[in-house]
C-alpha cells in the first residue's frame, strides 16, 4: 500500500517543480565585490588600485572593470534580460573638483575609455554605443547618458540634500526592467535604506542599441580632469534577471508619461489578461497531478494484484477422513 502515495507523490513533485522552474524569473550573471584583495574577477586600468588591504579600489584617472562579458539577451525566444547593480563610493576632491564617477554599461570590442581626457575618463564619439550613470562632482548632480554625455535626465542632490564631493560614503542601486523599459537610479547615504522612490528615472529601449549577437560589459570609471580628486570605491555586486513571458513590469509612476506622446506612450495591459494566464497555469497543474495519480494508482494496481507462487512441496492436498474432509 506504501507504493501508491509514494509515487504519486513523487510524480506530482517532479512535475510542480518543472513548471515552477520553467515559469519563474532567474538569474543569468552576477557577481558580489565585498573584498577587492586577491580577487582575478575584475580588471584595474589607469591609475586605478586596490588599496587598505582590498577594503577598497582607489580611482583618480582609471577605471574597474568586470572581466566577463554578459549576455545581454537570454532565454528562448531571446530576450533582453533586466539588471540590478549595487556599489558603495566616496569622492574626496581636495583642492578641485574633477568629473567625479560613473557607472558605464558598453558593448562588446568597444573603444570606449580615454584615459584622463574625456568625461570620466570615456570617449565621446558618435559610433560609440553605451550607457552611463554619471556623479558629477563639478555640478553635484545623478545623470542618465546614452552615448553620449549630454544627459537625457539629471537629478540635482542640493535638493536631496546629498553632496558628492565631500567625502561622504554613499551607495547607489541602479536597475533596469526590461519589461517597461525603465531604468531607475537610487541614491542615498552609507548605512541608510534603500529609498523607494527613485531618484531619478527614465524610460530606455537598450534592445535598439545592442544587437541579439552582442554582449557587453559593465565597469565604474573617474577622471578627475587633473585636479587631486579622488574616488574610493568599497563594494559593488551587478546580477541580470530574465522574467517569464506572462510577467511583465510596468512604470511606477505612469502619470509621468504623457498621454499622446508617442514616444512616451505606455500600454498597460488589462488584469484580464493575468487571470487567464493564471487559470491556464491552475488547470495545467491539476491535469499534470491528474496525470501522475493515475500513473501511481496504474502501478500500485499491477503490484497489488500479482500473487506470491506456491512451491510444489507446499501445494494443497485433499485428505479424506470418515468424518470430515480437511485441506491442508
């Protein structure tokens, strides 16, 4: 009797967790800096250095890479993939300010960097396809570039009452949802939380700037324009996520999106189209459990039915007596 639950259960088992795992998002590539000393996963260029027994990486005019190129679409059909990226800074500018830090995201083979010469120590030409986060410490302020360093959105941090260049520790969260298309930036001091409004935002296509054949690579990078600035750098971790086809994230403030703009338009789709998916998704897994049942009771029916043979020895004999008749 043991042998029905047991391969029901089993059966059910294998098939929920194959359509968990096939409708789940999951992480393609990540990495996690906490310590910079004796680690081969990245890259100095510049004057860039790990410094304070690996607690940190030192930047004046040089930049950190991530030695491994990541693919920027995943999944079948491809797909582009979101990312999170995560690192904790100061900027100390001593006698002058230089262009301060930037977190840069380029393809594949690209002439991006420039030494000490252009903005963050980047080219700016107009073959070059990049995006970069920029901390300007000259005007204090978060930017969003796209190959180029004429911002699309900046943020001015007098506001939020945050300076770059005074030393300060601070962490930054960067994410972009591929699924809306959104990139949000988050800045705020060394040992506070996380904030849930971004402090800056802006609505980016990057499927139009890589190819599906391309993979790029992410990396911090400072100049500081021949002034005494310098950047510390402490931690940094980057992951990229694919989300499943029926899943799809929406901008967080839709009323910034102008209705009629139609480079701004967003569709939002109906919660309709959520119930469907999730009623397709229950009746599939009660017709999968269905499935493994009869299985399970199949086989416990053929193993319950055979009988144990009888050794010749053992067979049963008729003994006749005057009275009665008995089997043995």
């Amino acid at each position: 009797m043991a042998s029905f639950p047991t391969s029901v259960f089993l059966c059910f088992s294998f098939f929920t967790f194959y359509f968990i795992s096939s409708s789940t998002a999951h992480s393609t590539s990540s990495f996690s800096f906490n310590n910079f000393g004796h680690n081969s996963s990245f890259t100095l260029h510049g004057d860039a250095k790990v410094v304070n027994n690996g607690s940190s990486v030192q930047l004046a005019a040089g930049r950190i890479t991530y030695k491994n190129p990541i693919k920027f679409y995943s999944g079948i059909p491809n797909k582009t993939v979101s990312f999170s990226t995560y690192f904790s800074f100061s900027v100390y500018s001593g006698s002058g300010n230089g262009d301060g830090l930037a977190f840069v995201v380029f393809a594949d083979g690209s002439h991006l960097f420039d030494g000490n010469n252009g903005p963050f120590g980047l080219s700016n030409g107009a073959d070059l396809k990049f995006l970069s986060v920029e901390f300007d410490t000259l005007m204090n302020h978060v930017g969003i570039d796209l190959s180029n360093f004429v911002s699309l959105k900046v943020a001015n941090l007098s506001i939020a009452n945050l300076g770059l260049n005074s030393g300060t520790r601070l962490q930054v969260w960067i994410d972009y949802e591929s699924g809306s298309k959104r990139l949000e930036v988050r800045l705020n001091k060394f040992g506070e939380n996380r904030p849930v409004s971004p402090l800056l935002f802006e609505r980016i296509d990057l499927s139009k700037i890589w190819h599906k054949n391309e993979r790029f690579y992410v990396g911090l990078s400072s100049s500081n324009g021949n002034s005494s600035q310098v950047c510390n750098v402490y931690s940094w971790s980057f992951t990229t996520r694919q989300s499943p086809d029926w899943m799809h994230s929406e901008p967080l403030d839709p009323i910034g999106f102008k209705e009629g703009d139609g480079k701004n338009v967003i569709k939002i789709h109906k919660k309709n189209d959520c119930v469907v998916w999730v009623v397709v998704a229950l009746i599939l897994g009660i017709g999968l459990g269905a499935l493994g049942s009869f299985v399970g009771m199949f086989m416990w029916t053929i193993l319950a039915k055979r009988r144990p043979v009888t050794p010749e020895e053992y067979a049963v004999k008729h003994v006749v007596d005057d009275n009665k008749c008995l089997s043995i």
